[in-house]
C-alpha cells in the first residue's frame, strides 16, 4: 500500500471512530492505528482535535476500546521474545501505539465530565487476559477495566492485574532501557530490560553507545511521560499542589531504587552533557531541525517535573517520598557536582554567546535556559552539600552573574515576569548563606565583558557592589512590573548587610535613593503595608552598621549627610505627610508639567491617597520632605527614577516579634520588614517550612482571603501602629554621636577627611543584633505558581519543538495558565513561525503582585482552543 492510501485509510478509520455503531474489541479494524501511521506528523495531522472531541461527545466507547487497544498491543511488544523483530514484533507497532496516547490523553484531561471515567478507567482495579495467546502479531488484547462486573465464572485466562495507567507507565519506563530500541544490544539470554544510564556523568563514568534511531525512540517515549504528566496542566493552580497528579505520583514514588537512579541520571546526564558549541555550520539551525536538542529538551523537563513534585498528603499520615527528589538531595560526590555546574553554566551562556556572534543569528539560541535555571534552584533547595559547593569553590560568582543576566535582560517583558520572579528567588536561596554574603566581598574583574544589558557603566567595585547596583536597577526600572518581589529583592540585601565591606559610593547612594524614595509620604501613604518595605530596608542599613560599621565608611557617610531624612521620618505625622503631598503637586502645576496619571499617583480628589504612586512618580531627593534637602550637593547622590510604588498591601502580614519573616500564604513567602522595637533588636527567628521531600504541611496551611479595599485612607492611629517601631534607634544614635564631628561642608575636598574621622570615632550605644536570615518559604499558592511555571516552560518548549503546527497541548483548554493569541507573523529565516515569546502563570498575582486591580480581566481566563486556526499561541505571564 502506497503512503497515500496508508494515510486515507487511516483518516477514514478515524472517521469510523466517531459513528454511533459500537467496533466489536477483537475487530481487526483496530490494528489500523499501529500498523497504517509513518511517522508522528501522520497520527498527529491525521487524528484532528475534532475527531477525537467527536468521537469522545459522541461515542466513548470506541475510544475506551481503542485506549486499550494500543495500550495492550505496547505491553505485548514489550513482553515479546522477539521485540524488536521487523516482521514478528515491529518496532513500528510500538511507536505508533505510544503516538497515538500522546495523541488522545489531552483531550481526555481537558473534559471535566469525564474526570470520574477517566479515574476508574485508568485507576481503578481489573482483569485481563493471561499471557496465553498474547504473542501472535494480528491478536488484541483487551482489558476488562470493571471487575464488578466480571461474571463470578470468568474463564481462567482472565487474571487481576495493575491498573492501566500504572501498566502503562511501568511498560514504558521498561522501554526506555530495552535492547536494539533505546539501548545496544545485549547479549543472547540476558534480560533485555537493563537499567543503564543513558550518559557518563552522575552514577556512570562509562558511556553507552547510542545511535540516532535509539534517542529518537527514547524521545517518543518521554514525551509520552510527559504527557501522562501533564494532567497538572488542566487543574487549577491552587488544586494542583493539595491534590496532585496520579501519574507523576506513581513514578515519583517508585521504591525500586535502580529504576529510579537510573532514570534520574540518565535524565540528568544527557540534558547536562549537550554541548550546543558543537554546531560548526553557520544558520544550520534553520534549515535542520536538531533532534538532539529535542531530546535534551524532554529530558529536562520530565526531569524537572519528577525533582520538583510535591507529593500531596494522604490524609492518614505522611505523604509518601519522591525518591527523585530524595536522591538528588543524597549526591555528595565533588566530581558529581562539578559535572553539575559545568552543564548548568553552559547552557546558560550559550545564550549570551549566540546573540554575541559575529554573525547575528548564525548560532542556535537554546529555549531551555529557563529550565535550566529552576533545575539549578532544585539543587540549591534540596541538597546543602551542592550549596556548600558552589559558594566554597566561587562558581557562585557565575551564577549571579547569569541569574541576573536573564533577570535583567527581560524585565520589561511582560511574558517574562514569571522567569524574572523565579531569579530573584534564586538570588534569595543563595544569600542566606553566610560564607555566599563574604564571598560577595571579591573584586569583581571583567565587567566590561559582560553583555550590555547586564553592564555597569564605569563599575569598579566587589561583587556585593554588583549585586546591590543590578538589585537597585530592577527597583527602579522595571516600571512597577516587578512589584510583587520588591520584598525578595530587599531581603537579599538584607541577608547580605551583615558580611558586606567596603561598599562603593555609587551603591551605597542608591540605597540612600532607595531609602528617600520609600520614605516619602506618597509612598508611605500609598497603601497600609508599604512601611514593611520601608523597615525592611532600614533593617539592612542596621545590619551593616552593627557588624561592619568600620568597613564601610561610604555608606555611614551616605546616611549621615542624609540625617535630615531620617530626622524627619523620626518625626513623622498624617499632617506633615499630606501638607508635603499638597505641596509638590503644586509645585508640579507651577512648573506647568502634567499631572500624572490616576493609575499611578496619588488621586488629587483628596487630601489622602486612593491611588498608588509608582516609586518612580515619588519626589525626588531634593524634594522629599518639607525641611528641605539635606546638605549633599553630589550630582552621583541625586536619584533618578526609583521603582513604582506596590499598590495593595499584602494581606495578613505577620507583626509578631519571635518570626523570621511575615507569613502570608498569598506570596512566595519572603521577609516583609517585621515588627520589631524601636531600638532594633529582635530574637532570631525559627527555621522556615522547607520542601524537601514533599510538602509534609501542605494541608495544614490555610489560605487567607486575597485582596484588600481598593481606596485606602491613612490615619493617625495608622501611622502610630507602626512608626514607633521603625528600626530607627540605631541610626539615629550614629548619626546623633557623628554628625558633630564631620565637616559641615558636603564638597568633595572634605569626603577623605570625613571618611577618615568614621573609621577613628567609636560609636556608642550601638549594641550589634542576632543576625537575622530572611528564607525564601513555601506555600501551597507559591507551589501551585512554581508548577505553572514549570508546564508553562514545557508547553512553550513544545509549541517550538512542533513549529506551533502539532504540539501536544495545542488546542486543549488548559487551565493552569493562560494561552493568548498572537498575530501571525511572517516566517524568515532568523524567525520561523511558531515561536512562544514566553511562559507564566495565571496565579501570579495572587501569589506575589501587590497590584491586583490592573490584573482581574486576564487572571483566571480558560485557555482559547485557538479555533484551529494557525495563529500560534502565547504563554502569558498575568
């Protein structure tokens, strides 16, 4: 039979699927959907998402028949002696039965109806056949998938057996390690399962021989995986963590430890053994499509939906463990971690190295870096030795680089602001480590080499100087787009402040910009909570002057040539604040300038604020405070455009004096400036909830109620139930015992001088406090947007992998975050169609952004099933 007859008979067996008439199980019509399909793009461009809605609205019978059809024929390939023999047991058969699950799973995932069908159906007990008659090529095997309803005289062949789904996945877990089809050929009379690691690297120093036809067959399996998977795509984001997936449950808690060490490390060494610097022929990318690459791109991410899984409590005791988290965590070995930044570090340069080519798009960009990155934070979550590692040996140093290379290079892409969050948290995880806060005292040599969007002009200084200058950028330039980790980015300086020396004068003045900004009445009034980051920050100076205060005399020298602002904010009133607001929106219309915007300033209606100002909307420096400027005539000291204003408060913030840090279940929970007596001096604080495991309190943390009123009016008894307990008493006692003693005159000529009498003058009354370590802590909204993420990345990778023309998910209407339409756009050589800018989460908001009224029109919207239509779709961070 010629291809195209293959190919019409196969379509008009579809056609048959959807009839009213009921296919007898033993007709050999079925055998149809292993044997006719070539290749992938058959079972995916000829089994259209209407036949099977149709065939799944109209006669589910069929379908059950056919899902047990393929699944059966796949388990009698695998159990066959022969497997696989081109005429006995076909390679063939088998691909084509795994094409058509990946095919069909989607659909049956997206239809809530059918949600207690499908747990019966694919998790319930039953029957099959004995193994008598199995091996014969033409024979189905059926599965009776209701035992009830099994006659108490069944006929002997029928036998209990696992549920279908668990077969299923067993079966292909088997397969990825089966001789002459994803591994070399073992010797006659060996078992032809063997669990061999796909790769030299972590467990395995003795690579295995592989051919292109096996990573082809290893890709279909795997991405079979991944669709079993991705149940999680088609459920809630706050659902998701408390309920879990079935499927990756079952895999995730395999007590067979070979199996699973051998899928974790031949996951791992394969995506962390490509090596994209191997392409040697200019724009080849564009002509040929590297199924290396898609491999490498499977591997990751089934990888990363295995390590990162929390597995949902049972509710009679402790949630079972994910092994594959559990045994990354065990790694230990300096050989094994080396291995692990190496491949980590070059897959997120090669990015940097593509776009820096002498010819502009001649090398090929990965798309992975994202996931990359959260493997990168796994590792850092779950195994302390890794930590320990990379801060000893200083390959720290590179990553922060590269974290804030993809932090700062997308922060005013709103498809990115997911990828943005998840650096920062990155950031976070890292710098509570003491000995990362002292190594960050390193000169920083080779600036200049870095990418222009990561430069700092004129930069001379440590890498503590970098971190808090690239921090101070995010603040001020992101346009309020990042709103929702202002207090991540000031808890990373916060956990730095107590190791940090010698600071330059440029950072140490964007800290007093910083400080100017968010104390100003506009922003203090803007909503009921922006004085936590307002605490936060002065926690940090605090910090620095009570363990540093001899090396780091810019920064003393910054805060007391500004006292007249801490002086005032010291004597802060609800009068003082709003006669200030009054008094620069009539300097504004003196001036002529135009008004800002409602969205962003406060609203002119009223004498307190119902609208949020952007930080970059707050006055200047020079204009803060009604008292005037302070005696500092630096042009490097004047600010320019400090970050936008947070616009709701985050609700529920912890004020108790004995907690490392607010807990609020709507956000990532990060440090929010806490309360804390006026002298600055709180106990330590308690370990945070860690994910190690699994989430073992996943259920016992509630979730608070989202949102708060939408016009906020401050009060006295506002300002009084926080301004007393401003950490301002370290401060305003060095600024109280140096001030007299420094030249009254802010000119240059007498900054030497200046900095010498800090470092003689012995301050007293400052008494240094308990350091404190701002954790980054999970919650079960924070691991519902970390999962949305992750399937965002794998629902993007594939809309690339497939040219946006047959991806697995494509129009499906998922649920877990938003799919948007984009126009069309013409396909060039550099910029073929088909390409997903971004990825994120529908949740967002709710778990970080404090502000949500912008965002109710797009949060929560089922996906678009795209109409058929060509129009490849947008994952869109909310």
């Amino acid at each position: 039979m010629g291809a195209s007859d293959s190919k019409l008979t196969f379509k008009q067996g579809i056609f048959r699927l959807s009839e009213p008439k009921q296919i007898p199980p033993d007709d050999a019509y079925w055998t149809g959907f292993w044997e006719l399909p070539e290749s992938t793009e058959d079972v995916f461009s000829l089994f259209s998402p209407a036949d099977i809605r149709r065939t799944r609205d109209n006669n589910l019978a069929n379908l059950e028949t056919l899902i047990l059809a393929v699944t059966s024929r796949l388990c009698i390939l695998r159990n066959h002696p022969s497997f696989p023999d081109p005429e006995l047991a076909p390679e063939r058969d088998a691909l084509n039965c795994i094409r058509v699950l990946t095919r069909l799973l989607p659909f049956l995932y997206e239809a809530d109806h059918l949600e207690s069908w499908e747990e019966k159906f694919f998790w319930g007990a039953r029957r099959k056949r004995s193994r008598r008659g199995q091996i014969t090529k033409t024979e189905v095997i059926f599965d009776e998938a209701d035992p009830e309803q099994t006659p108490t005289d069944a006929p002997p062949e029928f036998e209990k057996a696992k549920p279908l789904a668990e077969e299923l996945i067993d079966t292909l877990v088997d397969l990825l390690f089966f001789s002459e089809f994803t591994l070399p050929r073992v010797p006659s009379g060996k078992n032809k399962v063997t669990y061999a690691i796909w790769q030299s690297g972590v467990g395995c120093n003795t690579p295995v021989a592989s051919t292109k036809e096996f990573e082809n067959n290893r890709t279909e399996i795997l991405r079979l995986l991944l669709t079993l998977a991705s149940k999680s795509m088609y459920m809630s984001a706050n659902i998701l963590p408390v309920k879990g997936v079935k499927a990756i449950t079952y895999m995730a808690t395999c007590s067979d430890k070979q199996i699973v060490l051998s899928v974790l490390c031949s996951l791992l060494n394969t995506t962390l053994k490509y090596n994209p610097a191997s392409w040697h022929v200019p724009y080849d990318h564009v002509v040929f499509k590297d199924q290396k690459q898609v491999l490498v791109t499977y591997c990751l991410q089934l990888l990363l939906v295995l390590i990162l899984y929390p597995i949902p409590e049972p509710g009679n005791g402790p949630a079972p463990r994910n092994f594959f988290r559990y045994y990354l965590s065990r790694l230990h070995r300096p050989q094994d971690f080396q291995f692990l930044v190496d491949g980590m570090t070059r897959i997120l340069n090669q990015p940097l190295q593509a776009t820096s080519s002498y010819l502009p798009g001649s090398q090929k960009s990965l798309t992975w870096a994202p996931e990359m990155i959260m493997l990168f934070w796994e590792a850092l979550q779950c195994n302390k030795r890794f930590r320990s590692f990379i801060i000893d040996t200083d390959r720290a140093h590179d990553f922060v680089v590269l974290v804030l290379y993809y932090a700062m290079d997308q922060r005013n892409d709103p498809a990115k602001q997911g990828l943005i969050r998840m650096c920062v948290f990155v950031l976070q995880t890292l710098s509570v480590e003491p000995q990362f806060g002292r190594s960050l005292n390193k000169t920083f040599e080779g600036q200049e080499t870095l990418p222009a969007s990561i430069r700092v002009a004129n930069f001379h200084g440590t890498y503590a100087d970098y971190l808090i200058t690239s921090i101070y950028t995010l603040l001020t330039t992101s346009k309020g787009k990042l709103d929702a980790i202002y207090p991540a980015l000031l808890a990373i300086i916060n956990n730095i402040a107590a190791y940090v020396q010698n600071l330059g004068r440029a950072p140490s003045s964007k800290l007093l910009q910083l400080f100017a900004s968010m104390s100003s009445p506009s922003f203090l009034f803007a909503n009921e909570t922006n004085h936590t980051l307002l605490q936060s920050l002065l926690e940090a100076f605090n910090a620095i002057i009570e363990h540093q205060y001899q090396s780091n005399t810019n920064l003393v020298y910054a805060i007391v040539r500004s006292r007249k602002r801490f002086q005032a904010l010291r004597d802060f009133t609800l009068e003082s604040g709003q006669e200030e607001i009054e008094r620069q929106n009539q300097l504004k219309k003196e001036q002529g300038n135009e008004l800002p915007r409602a969205d962003s300033i406060d609203s002119l209606r009223s004498p307190t604020l119902s609208r949020t100002p952007g930080l970059s909307d707050v006055p200047e420096e020079s204009s803060a405070f009604t008292i005037g400027d302070d005696e500092d005539s630096d042009t490097e000291n004047r600010p320019p455009e400090p970050p936008h204003s947070p616009s709701q408060p985050y609700p529920g913030a912890s004020r108790s004096a004995s907690t490392a840090s607010s807990i609020d279940d709507t956000v990532p929970q990060q440090v929010r400036g806490m309360s804390e007596k006026a002298r600055g001096k709180r106990p330590v604080g308690q370990p945070a909830f860690s994910r190690q495991n699994s989430t073992t309190s996943l259920n016992s943390v509630a979730t608070p109620a989202l949102g708060a009123n939408e016009f906020f009016t401050p009060t006295t008894t506002w300002i009084e139930s926080w301004l007393p307990e401003l950490p301002l008493h370290t401060i305003l006692t060095l600024i109280s015992e140096l001030a007299p003693r420094l030249p009254s005159s802010g000119q240059s000529e007498n900054i030497p001088a200046a900095l010498e009498a800090i470092q003689e003058t012995e301050v007293r009354g400052i008494e240094p406090s308990p350091i404190r370590v701002h954790l980054f802590e999970w919650s079960p909204l924070s691991l519902g947007w970390y999962e949305s993420l992750l399937w965002g990345f794998v629902f993007a990778g594939e809309m690339l992998v497939s040219k946006g023309t047959a991806g697995v998910w494509n129009n499906t209407s998922i649920r877990l975050f938003k799919v948007q339409e984009t126009a069309a756009q013409t396909p060039s050589l550099l910029a073929p169609r088909g390409a997903v800018d971004a990825v994120g989460s529908n949740l967002v908001q709710r778990i970080g952004s404090l502000n949500l009224r912008g965002a109710t029109t797009q949060v929560g919207q089922r996906a678009p099933t795209n109409g058929g239509n060509n129009v490849p779709p947008t994952v869109r961070d909310v």
